[in-house]
C-alpha cells in the first residue's frame, strides 16, 4: 500500500578498457573515503584515514567468483539495477519519484523525534543496540562483572563472540515468541528478545567448553549443543513457539566446523580470536590506534564462515557466492559473460561487520578505513520502507502472483490468513530486484536527509547512522501502523525452509493470572480490524492521518459479488457477522459493509 496518497568475447585480462557492464577497475591501489568520527554514539572519530591504502578489488574477468564476494561488488552491481529505476526500466516495480522527497522527509522526522539536536550521539547500526533495549546497558553491566585482570583486548574477545552468535541466531521469530529476562522479569520479543536471550545464555556459559570461563564462545561448546539445549535456552515450547528453531542450531553446529580454522579464530576456536588475526595482518596500520582496512575484516567474515552458508546457493566454477543470485534486471547471458548476470547482497556478512566494529572500536578504539564500502542492509525493513511510503509499487501481474502465492501459503497450517500481501520465495526476481533496489535508494536517501537535517558534508549522518535512526526504524515502525496484527513487512518473503509464521488466539488470554477478560474485549484489541480501526484512531487524535499512512476517512460498502470475490479467492468465510445482520445487509441493495 501506498502512504503518502505508493555480446561477449572473452575480453583479456590484459585490456586496457573494461567490458560493458563490468565495474571500473582502477590501475592502482584504493585509498580509503572521507575520514570519519568517533562519538559516544559509537560511530566514527576524526582521524585521518586518507593514507591507509585499500587493497584493489578482484577482476571480475580474471576470477568472477572472487570479485562476487567481495564487498565492492554489491554497491557495484546494485547500482546496475538503480539506474534503471531511475529510467522506470524495471521488470517487477513501478518508481514514483515524486514520493521520493516524502519518502526523506518521513526518515527526517523520524531521527528528529529521536535524536534532535545531537545528531552525532546517533549509533552504529549493530547489534550493540539490540542487547540495550528498555535503555538498560546490558553490555556495560556484563563487562563491569569481569575481573580488573581481564585487558581491554579480552574483554572485545568476548564481545566478538558474543556478537557473532547473537546475530547468527538473529532471523525471524515469528509473533508468537517472546523471551522473559532472568535479570529483569521483563518480556521481549523479535530481534531483542533474542539479543537478550543470548547475551543471557552467553552469561551463564551456554556457548562456553569452560566452566571457569562462561562468557566465551569456542567450537567444541556449539558442536555439544542441541536443539533442546537451544531450545531451554530460548525458551521455546509449544505454547511459546519459535520459528526455525532447528534451523538456528544447524547453524551454530556448522559455525563450530568453521572455527577450525586457526588461522582465523586460534587453536581454542573462538571466534574472538579474529580480533588478534587482523591486529597482525600486514595491511593493518599499527599505531596508538590502529587502524584495519575493512576489506580485510571482510575476508576473514566471508572466508572464516564460508562453511556456515547452505551449499544451495548460486555457484560459480564451482564456489559458492553466499547471498549472490541471478536477476533478469541484469545484462543477459548470452552476450554478457555469465557473473554479469548476478547481484551480490551479503546481508548478513555486512551485518556482522557492523556488529562486531562497534566493541572493536567503543573497547580498542580502533578504527576501520574503508567503512564507506559497505551498504545499506538490503532487508525487509529497509525494503518495506520504500513500499509503505508508495515510492516501490509492485506491477500488477507480480502482485498478482504474490497474492495467489499467499493464499496457496495460507491453506498451509500456522501460516498466516490476515493482512493479505504478496508472498515470494528468498531467490525469486522479484525479490532479488527489490533488494537490489533498496540499496541504491539508501545511498540516495543518505545525501537528501543530511540536506534536509541541515548537516553539511563532512559533518552529515554516515549511512550507518541513517540504518540505525531512520530506514531501519521507520520500516518497522511503518509496518507496525499498516499491518498492526503482524507487523510484517508489505511483501512477504518466505524462506526456503518454509518461515513459520504463529497467530494469536483469543482462547489463550481468557484468563490472565488473577484477571479475567471477556472474549470481546479480547477480540478487539488483537483482531487485525480492530488494530486497524486503533490505529487510525491514533493517528486521528494525533492529527497524523494522511501523513504516515493512507488517510482514512470511515467505512466503505462493496456490492455482495465482490465480496463473494475476496472469499472465493482467500477463504474467507468468516465476516463478523450475525446472520440476521447478513440478511439485513442482503436487503440494502445487495450491499455489505466492511
């Protein structure tokens, strides 16, 4: 919905010229980008980075494979596609430009109402945030129990590893799940309930082979743990459900064969270890702060983990891509040599590296030149955030394939019936464009909101600042108003191993501890038509109707056809109504009212 009213010879590697298509190989080494800062917010300090030499990207003619993996790709690629949205040449979505400026105004508003006039406290998109949610710093606390003998070096060992299974385990929950701290009796939900159910399970020694060091994580601790290790932990059961619960401690049990290898992470298996491996590596700057070429971080995320990425994925020669895929957007093959056809992602490597710079540089104070290389997070939120303000519109004939999938995936059990939206699988060309599409619009979106924030350049938002104060949030937060049941995002995408989603049932809350509530009172405070009719009503009292949303202004009535329409084509069979109520409808013209 929309809310602001929505050839090919083989060239040598020799040449002196790139190919069509291909990117812009430089003939000598990078220097990194703009300097960047350090505030308490955790983002970057002043300190010059101009001289620290990046490493040259791979040749995509010499090793494609190569080139597809690394970080230089994906903005490279993305932008492919951005371009021809821009020329409204896309194969699945619709632009309106003219949305484009609402579009930055709404993220603006958002980081106003959050962070006006400090702009610099705003964090690094990381997963640090996740663990501090309700404004309590988990992470301080946990650090100041440790022994004065635990260095500064040690204490972001930990932290590293900590994050890195913290955001492993990070994937949808679903929206029944929800996790009580130990600590606090509090309950959370989503991506920080399980932040505090792993910072509370790396606590107690959950991920530790050593009972006299609990908060750390080696290999032979994650081989030893089972699902229902994972699932005590997280506390899952049936009346708690957790969605890819077997799936996460798949994950984790291959995360321990990656941490074989000690040239990364050590003879102990920790992956931690990482930390001491890029200290040393011979293109880290080594000073009073050191300071470590993101490309080589990049490596050792890609490398390292290789082993943890399904054998599924797009393959090349023979090496897998990891979050790499086919788009028709891109130059064919034939005539375009077959890597011109993919685009790269890396989502959640990209996550990781956000995630773990933060302790390196908040404990170690060291910086990372070449942080610019990385992108905006081709995800659901930042994606749902271009659809829900009307500046992506899906074409009709993919929407119309999005909606009979949906309502094929519904006949399936705990699948979701309400908030109807397209529904496509991980590696479907709708979806790869989308992405693709999301980053490019990110970039675009950075320059305008530091415009509009009145923030010159070089003293402007990083887009990892932008990620965390406004795309980010403002997708959620535009989901949560636009389908407030499930709060999912306006296209659905269902993972290949069949994403479980769990509704709310009134029977459940008949009875809370001493209280007991009414079945219509119940209803009306999670029935998606009554979320919805709350919803509006905020925005109303608030006097935002028409600004985060589509205006409404009452009811509307459909003729009895179209009605039978919608519940031939959904099964939809129930509509809240009495019979008498039906028959009095049927008597008003043939008319119903929704």
């Amino acid at each position: 919905m929309g809310l602001f009213n929505r050839k090919s010879s083989k060239v040598s590697h020799e040449s002196k010229s790139n190919p069509p298509n291909s990117p812009r190989i430089p003939n000598a080494p990078l220097k990194s980008p703009a300097p960047s800062r350090l505030t308490n917010g955790g983002t970057f300090s002043t300190l010059s980075l101009t001289d620290v030499t990046l490493p040259r990207p791979p040749d995509p003619n010499v090793d494609p494979a190569a080139y597809l993996r690394s970080i230089y790709a994906v903005r490279e690629r993305c932008r492919y596609i951005f371009e021809k949205a821009k020329r409204h040449q896309l194969s699945h979505f619709e632009v309106d430009m003219s949305l484009f400026s609402k579009t930055a105004e709404y993220v603006v508003a958002i980081i106003k109402r959050d962070y006006a006039p400090d702009y610099l406290s705003i964090p690094q998109h990381g997963r640090w945030q996740h663990f501090d949610v309700g404004g309590r710093p988990r992470v301080e606390q946990m650090i100041a129990t440790w022994p004065l003998t635990v260095d500064n070096q040690e204490r972001t060992r930990r932290l590293i590893d900590l994050f890195l299974v913290s955001v492993l385990l990070d994937a949808g929950a679903g929206t029944r799940w929800s996790y009580k701290s130990k600590e606090s009796g509090r309950f959370y939900r989503r991506s920080e309930g399980l932040a505090v159910a792993s910072l509370e399970m790396f606590r107690a020694g959950a991920f530790s082979s050593n009972p006299e060091q609990p908060c750390q994580v080696d290999g032979p601790a994650l081989r030893r743990l089972t699902v229902d290790h994972l699932a005590r932990g997280l506390q899952v059961s049936e009346e708690n459900p957790l969605s890819g619960l077997e799936g996460r401690a798949g994950l984790l049990s291959r995360l321990a064969d990656a941490l074989n290898n000690q040239n990364f992470f050590g003879t102990d298996a920790r992956p931690g270890n990482m930390l001491d491996y890029l200290l040393s590596h011979p293109s880290t700057r080594a000073s009073s702060v050191p300071v470590i070429p993101v490309p080589t971080l990049w490596d050792v995320l890609m490398d390292g983990l290789a082993p943890i990425w399904p054998s599924s994925r797009t393959t090349i020669a023979g090496t897998s891509l990891g979050d790499a895929w086919p788009c028709n957007s891109m130059p064919a093959s034939p005539p375009a040599q077959p890597w011109e056809t993919i685009v790269p992602f890396h989502k959640l490597t990209q996550w990781l590296a956000y995630s773990l710079m933060v302790p390196m540089t908040k404990i170690m104070h060291i910086q990372f030149a070449g942080a610019d290389l990385l992108t905006g997070l081709p995800e659901y939120r930042n994606g749902g955030l271009l659809v829900d303000t009307g500046l992506l519109t899906l074409k009709d004939a993919d929407m119309k394939r999005g909606l009979k999938a949906y309502r094929e995936n519904a006949r399936l059990k705990g699948q979701p019936g309400m908030e109807v939206v397209p529904l496509f699988t991980t590696d479907d060309d709708v979806i790869v464009e989308w992405r693709a599409v999301t980053v490019g619009f990110l970039d675009e979106l950075l320059g305008e909101v530091n415009r509009l924030l009145g923030l010159e350049r070089g003293e402007g938002l990083t887009l990892a600042q932008m990620l965390e104060a406004g795309t980010w949030k403002g997708g959620r937060e535009l989901a949560e108003v636009s389908r407030p049941n499930t709060k999912e995002p306006p296209i659905m995408i269902l993972e290949a191993h069949g994403k479980q989603y769990n509704f709310y049932d009134t029977s459940e809350a008949a009875g809370l501890g001493e209280f007991e509530m009414p079945e219509q009172l119940i209803s009306e405070h999670v029935d998606p038509f009554y979320a919805e009719c709350h919803a509006y009503g905020r925005m109303g009292d608030t006097k935002c109707n028409g600004k985060v949303a589509v205006g409404c202004y009452g009811f509307t009535s459909i003729p009895a056809g179209y009605e039978d329409d919608i519940s031939d084509e959904f099964d939809i069979m129930d509509w809240n109504r009495t019979l008498e109520s039906t028959r009095d409808l049927t008597r008003r013209d043939n008319h119903s009212v929704l």
